[in-house]
C-alpha cells in the first residue's frame, strides 16, 4: 500500500513572496510517479508539476519547483513571486509504474494575502 | 483541444434513488479513472479503466456502485439505491497510456436528502 501526508492543513504567505507546502509519502515501489494538483473553488484539479522517481533533478515548472528528496521520502513544492491566483488547495499525490490510481495527501490550502 | 468533460455539474437526489454520471475523457486517452471527494475522507480512488482490458474495481466501497466504459471512450458511473454518505464530489480523469499524469475534469457534486 502507499500513502502520502500533508502535514499543513493550512498555509498563508503575502503576495510576491516565497511558500513551501510540505508532503511525504511511502511506497514499497522502485519507480513512482510524484505529482502536485491545485484545486481552485472551481473544483477543477490542474496539474501543478510532475517528478519522476528516477531522475535526480528537481522539476521545475515557471515559479514552481519542487525539492525531491528520495532517501527521506520527501517532495516538497516552492512557490516563487506568490501571486493571488495561486490560492487553492494543494494535493500532493503518487503513482506506481502501473499508474493504476493516484494516492493523494490530504492537502494544504494555501491563501495569499495582498 | 477539449478536456476532460462531466456532467451534470451538479445532481441532487433523493436517498434511495438511482442516479448516473458521465464522464467524457480527453480524445484519444486510453486510461479513464473515478474519485471521490469528500470532507471527511478526501480524494478516494473508485475504480480505473485502460484500454479493453478488465477494469480495477478495487475502490468502489460497496455493490451499489458500478461503472462501465462504452467503446474505450465515454464512462458512466452508477450509484444505486444512493445513501446520505454517498454525497461527495465525483471526479473523473483521464490519461495517455502508462504512468503519465492525470487530467481531471470539472466534477459533480452529488447531494443525496
């Protein structure tokens, strides 16, 4: 079986300044797929960035990236220049080589001050 | 192109009544799959097609719910005899083949009186 944590239920950071949303996992699998998921009150889940267990680089997508640390079981997301658009939930999430089904964290909702 | 299609946006129902969702995946996805999304349990797997093969059940929670992809594209999710506890969010996704990332559609939001 395969789990992932999100430790914050809840994070807040002041426009234009940096975040970084926490998420561990466990799995028994030796290739996974790690993935971060916004979900804005539209309910609409989009694809934040995407890890690949193999490679040693950390995603990075505009001002997003991520801190992969794979002998602790740990992917982190950073956001860069917080914009308040980037308010939403957050959902850190895992598949297996299968990709079968996403295992997803119990999210972190994120609110921007001005 | 077009993404991933649910519908209705919203249904609200009467417990013990049947009702039907549907999910349109994104053309030429081969893998289609259903969640759940609920306040006390979060994001629950349902059930997940690829291709022709058998679908993986293993996340439906009880008999009443069944789901069936028609012709490797559209896929309807049927709740029967709904129970207060089915009302959620249910939210469909689809995805190229292997382990790519998923696309979500908009949901629906079942209410169950």
């Amino acid at each position: 079986a395969q789990t992932v944590t999100q430790s914050q239920p809840e994070m807040s950071v002041q426009e234009a300044e940096t975040v970084t949303l926490s998420c561990t996992y466990d799995t028994s699998e030796s290739d996974y797929y790690l993935f971060w998921y916004k979900q804005p009150p539209s309910r609409q889940m989009i694809l934040v960035i995407r890890q690949e267990a193999y490679k040693q680089q950390n995603a990075t997508e505009n001002r997003f990236s991520v801190n992969f640390q794979k002998a602790a079981k740990s992917f982190s997301l950073k956001i860069s220049d917080s914009q308040l658009g980037d308010a939403a939930m957050y959902f850190c999430a895992l598949t297996n080589n299968a990709g079968n089904m996403l295992t997803f964290g119990g999210g972190t909702r994120l609110m921007v001050k001005p | 192109g077009a993404g991933v299609s649910q519908s209705p946006s919203n249904k609200v129902t009467e417990k013990g009544k049947d009702v039907e969702l549907r999910c349109d995946p994104i053309s030429g996805h081969t893998a289609l799959y259903w969640y759940r999304q609920s306040l006390g349990q979060g994001l629950e797997f349902l059930i997940y097609f690829q291709g022709n093969s058998a679908p993986d059940k293993s996340g439906l929670p009880s008999d009443r719910f069944s789901a069936e992809r028609t012709g490797g594209s559209v896929s309807t999710l049927t709740i029967q005899r709904t129970q207060q506890e089915d009302s959620a969010v249910y939210l469909c996704a689809s995805s190229p083949q292997g382990p790519r990332e998923q696309y979500f559609g908009p949901g629906t939001r079942l209410t169950v009186t």
